[in-house]
C-alpha cells in the first residue's frame, strides 16, 4: 500500500507571498531538522517503487549458452493468511478469497514481477505483484468464496442532518456617509450561511453460510468523497484506518449471522442568497427555519436581517416590471397583499389565535 501525502499551507495569499513564505520555511528546516512533523518518505524508503531492485546472491551461478535456470534468490517465511474480503467499490454481490501478505523480513524489497498462489499443494493463482516494503502488506486475490454471503444497505431512517451555525453574508455598497474612517464602506446583508453537521449510516448484514469457521473476514469500507469526503466515524473491529477508508476484521462462527454499522460524517456550509431559498429558513411554516430556532443557532436579530433581504428583492422585482409595464390583475393583488414575509406572519398569528 502506498500513502501519498498531500501537505496544504497557507491560505490564499499572493504569488510572491507565497514564495517568500516557501523560501523562510525552507530556512527554516534547514537550520533546526524540523518540517513540522510531516509525514515523509526519504529514497531508501520508496526503493523497489521505481526503477531496477539489485539483489546479491551468496554463490553466483552460470548459465551456459542457449540454456535456461531458474535461480533462486532468497527465501523469506513469511506471514500470509488466506482471508476473505468484501468491498463493495469492487463487488456488492462477490466476497473475494485473498492472500494476506506481510512484507516482514529484514530490509528486503520484495520487487514487482509476477506471482503464484498455491493452496494445499495445488496451483489457485498467477497474477501481477506490486512492489512491497518491508514492514508493509497487500492483498492478493485468487478466487470467489461462495460460502458467506454480504449485503450492505444505507435507511434513510439512520440519516440525520442539522444547522449548526448561521452567518450573515454582507456586501459592500459604497463610501458611508457616516464615521467609520476615509474609505469605510457601508454593509448590506445578502444572504447568509448555513454551517450542517450530517450523518449517515451504512448497515453491512453478513452471513456464515457453511459449517466451518472462518478466521478471518475484512469488510472494506470507503468514505463518501462528496461535499469534500466524509469522515468515518466507527472504529469498533478496525484494524486499518486511513483517511476517507477503514478495514474491519471479523470471525464468524458456523452458519453464523451478525449486523455491523458504519457511521459517517461530513460538515459543510450552504451559501444562500436567493429569495426562494432565504424563504425556507425565515417563514414560520418551513421545517428549516423551526429547526434553526428549536437548535438556537439563530438569533432574531438575523432572522430580522434575512427578512429585509426578502423584502428588498420583492420590491426590486417589482420596479423592474413597473418600468417593463408588465402590470396585471395578478401583479396588483400580489403588491395588496404585502410582502411574503409579512403575509406568512400574519397567517401564523390568525392560526395561533385560532387554535388558542
């Protein structure tokens, strides 16, 4: 398995900033050893992932003219179990038979060539082999199992989602007229952001069709990559844990059944600036806006804030067709009626009046 590491700093700062930050950190490392604890591979690390692995044998061996040997190298004893996988990016219906290989000999890079699988003393497999350090592990696959059956499914009923945050998005309008300093600009809200906490479940149901105990059974598991890539949160039976994937390790006794549960989460925000979607968080009958106020996250005075954004587009639009002369019955009864905002609030309180 190789690990690439993508390593983020800074911020969107200029070129030339950028830059002159590179070259003092580079100072930096050079004078104290230090790179911040970042994970790194130095060339004695990666050797075997490119270019030609040299091996030395004790007895050198002769090979005469339009003949042909094969020489053995090296033999290492090591660990490689056969286990059973299933991962549902490579099959949702098949549980894979592999060979848990364990690179655990002294400093030896095992090179990329071809291997063979033998079982019992019989031939199962020939297929590629990736280069493998020491210290590191693959599986290698060699055939089906059709004993254990897995199947995965993800209930909406499991799937939650809530506000977390609300923040007012404003933008400048021009010079102000009032103090604040020369060049001070007058603010104006336009919409706001909506921080979400989502969660969201992933049942795996796993059955031991036979009459055999089966060591070992990995369900790999692999996050969502939507909205920036999830997070998962189970690490109960994990026994490999990388960003965005985890393997889970499970034995299973004879016709044996079991349920296991991944949970993901993902935090994002929502930018909204648009009239129909300011509605939904600001009308007393939408679900959202009874959500932000049950959860306190947001206060009156932006609930106040995004109800003038509602108002000031309504009567933007309505100029506009003024001046288009576009006027109908429609158009007057809907400028008697007021504001939507304003109207939703009404009917709220004749409902509340009513029902009291």
């Amino acid at each position: 398995t190789l690990h690439l590491v993508l390593r983020l700093r800074g911020g969107p700062d200029g070129e030339a900033k950028k830059k002159a930050k590179a070259k003092a950190l580079a100072r930096a490392v050079a004078a104290d050893g230090d790179d911040d604890d970042f994970e790194s591979l130095d060339m004695a690390a990666i050797r075997g992932l490119a270019g030609t692995v040299v091996y030395d044998i004790d007895k050198p061996v002769t090979i005469a003219a339009k003949e042909s040997a094969i020489v053995p190298i090296a033999t290492h004893s090591l660990r490689a179990p056969t286990v059973l996988v299933y991962d549902a990016k490579m099959s949702e219906v098949n549980v894979s038979r592999c060979v848990h290989l364990h690179n655990k000999s002294d400093g030896v890079v095992l090179a990329p060539g071809s291997v063979s699988v033998l079982e019992g003393g019989h031939f199962a497999h020939q297929g590629e082999f990736t280069p493998l350090l020491p210290g590191d592990d693959q599986l290698i696959k060699f055939g089906l199992d059709s004993t254990v059956a897995v199947t995965f499914a993800r209930p909406t009923s499991l799937r939650s989602r809530r506000v977390e945050g609300v923040e007012l998005i404003t933008e400048a309008l021009g010079d102000s007229a009032g103090g604040g300093g020369a060049g001070a600009k007058a603010q104006r809200v336009v919409g706001c952001s909506l921080s979400y906490r989502e969660t969201k479940t992933t049942q795996y149901e796993i059955t031991n069709n036979s009459a055999r105990h089966i060591p070992f059974l990995y369900i790999d598991h692999a996050a969502d990559s939507s909205r920036g890539g999830w997070l998962i949160k189970t690490k109960t039976a994990c026994v490999k844990d990388v960003m965005g994937f985890c393997r889970y390790a499970f034995r299973l006794e004879p016709n044996q059944q079991l349920t296991f549960a991944v949970v993901e989460e993902v935090q994002y925000q929502t930018r909204l600036t648009s009239r129909h979607d300011l509605l939904s968080i600001v009308s007393r009958r939408r679900t959202d806006r009874a959500d932000l106020r049950a959860a306190n996250v947001m206060s009156d005075a932006q609930h106040a804030a995004l109800c003038d954004v509602v108002r000031r587009d309504e009567v933007t639009e309505a100029l506009r067709r003024l001046a288009r002369g576009d006027v109908d019955a429609e158009f007057v009864k809907r400028m008697r009626a007021g504001s939507s905002v304003d109207e939703v609030t009404h009917d709220d309180d004749d409902d509340d009046a009513t029902t009291a």
